[in-house]
C-alpha cells in the first residue's frame, strides 16, 4: 500500500492551472508547487502572475507563467505546445477562469452574456478539447479538475448567466468522466462555497451577506486556503478511482434546508 505522502504526492507531475492567477486557483497553484509539482499558471495578468510565482519561488516551487486568452481554442493550442516544450509533458489540467455579473434577467445584454459564457463554459470546453486530445493520444492517465459553482448545482439568484454557465462546467464533466474512464483520465469537478474573490465582489452586497451566513451552518466565507486540500486530492493519485465527482467545500451551505 502507498504511504500517505505517495497518496497526495505531485512530484514529477505537470499541472495547468487556468486561472492561476487569481485568488482561488492560486492558491491551488500554490498548493499543488508545495507538493512537488511543476505548475504552469494561466491567465492575463502579468502582475497578479509575478506575484503568485514569488510566492511559489519563496516557498521552493517550481512554476512559470504562460498569458494566454482561455476562449481561443488555436491560443490553447500553443499553451500546450508551450507547455510540452518546457516541461515535456503535462498531467494535470485545472479550469478555473472565472467572471460573474449581477445584472438582473431581462437587463442582461447579448455581450454581457457572451462574455461570462466564453470564459466560463467555452474555454473549459476547449481546454479539455485540446489537453483531453492530448492526454487521449500519449495515454496519459491525467486528472482533469473543473471549478464549478454551488450556483451550477442549484439555482441561486441574480447571477443568471452564471449558473447557467458553471451548470454546463457540471454537465460537461461528468460526460467526459464517462467518456475517459477506461482511459485513466479523470474528470472531477471541484464545487466552492461562498468564498470572496474577484469574479463576485459586486453580488456580494451587504444584504446578500446576511442571507448567505444565514445558510451557511459555519456562518463565514471560506478561505482560499482550504479549497487545496480537496484539490489536491483530486489531482493525486489517492483519487484513483474517483471520477465524475463533485467534491463540495462549501461550510455545509449545502446541506442547509431551513
């Protein structure tokens, strides 16, 4: 039997973090560097970038930063080809770009809704497109984890195109988990509580708050912290027979009726 150490071990593993440069998938990022991979940080911002390789430098990690536009399926292409060039392989693919709006139903513009579902929906789709190609053709048993949302599990308000989006993030991932199975590849979808970050700082109203603590049992937001732990687990060889998952870190907001 493996040790504990080998269970949620990364060392000689590749992973792609999109969305590595914000605050969640971050410190993911970070988290997965800690346990001996090489991560790869996705995104656009050169400084959010920088300040998340310090970080994983100063710690003893290994990382490098790759911008790339996520919606672009010929950019994804070249992120990968990047990634092969410098890394020679990769085995861990993480979608997580993110953007939120509360804009009520009937005000929300076509371009309002063409944005939160490219980046959402459409370049998680093409990600794993392109990695699951990949990860298909070199037979490659690798962990693909998708950030979904508790708004993708159940309808939650005035974040419409949202849902709808990470529903689809949901959807897809339990679809790919049944195609890639007896491959090895992996699909698991990672399910965060309320935790602030900057896709929903502007729904996060003071009244809406008090309603979220009201239905969180812990009654606080969670820290980004302690999404790594499960996201580790499902990107490590202790989630060997773990696929089509949705691992919930939510406080037990879910769990919470009346």
């Amino acid at each position: 039997m493996s040790s504990i150490f080998e269970l949620f071990s990364l060392q000689g593993k590749t992973a792609v973090v999109i969305g590595g440069t914000g605050e969640l998938c971050g410190a993911i990022a970070e988290g997965y560097a800690s346990a001996g991979a090489e991560v790869v940080l996705v995104g656009r911002d050169q400084t959010k970038a920088e300040k998340r390789l310090d970080a994983i430098h100063a710690a003893g990690g290994r990382a490098y930063f790759l911008p790339t536009d996520a919606s672009r399926k010929a950019d994804l292409q070249i992120l990968l080809d990047q990634v092969l060039e410098r890394s020679g392989g990769c085995h861990i693919l993480v979608n997580g770009a993110g953007v939120n709006s509360p804009t009520p139903f009937l005000d929300i513009p076509e371009e309002e809704y063409d944005r939160i579902m490219n980046i959402n929906t459409k370049a998680v789709f093409l990600a794993c497109q392109v990695f699951g190609k990949y990860f298909v053709d070199h037979k490659i048993a690798a962990s693909i984890v998708n950030l979904g949302s508790m708004s993708g599990l159940i309808p939650l308000s005035r974040v419409f195109t949202y849902s709808m989006s990470k529903g689809a993030v949901h959807n897809l991932s339990k679809n790919l988990a049944r195609e890639w199975a007896p491959l090895g590849i992996r699909v698991n979808t990672l399910v965060p509580g309320f935790f602030p970050a900057e896709q929903n700082k502007k729904v996060l109203t003071p009244d809406r708050v008090a309603k979220i603590m009201g239905h969180t049992p812990m009654n606080r937001f969670g820290e980004a912290k302690e999404l790594v732990a499960a996201a580790l687990l499902l990107a490590g060889a202790g989630s060997s027979f773990i696929t089509g998952h949705e691992m919930v870190v939510d406080g037990g907001y879910s769990s919470m009726t009346i």
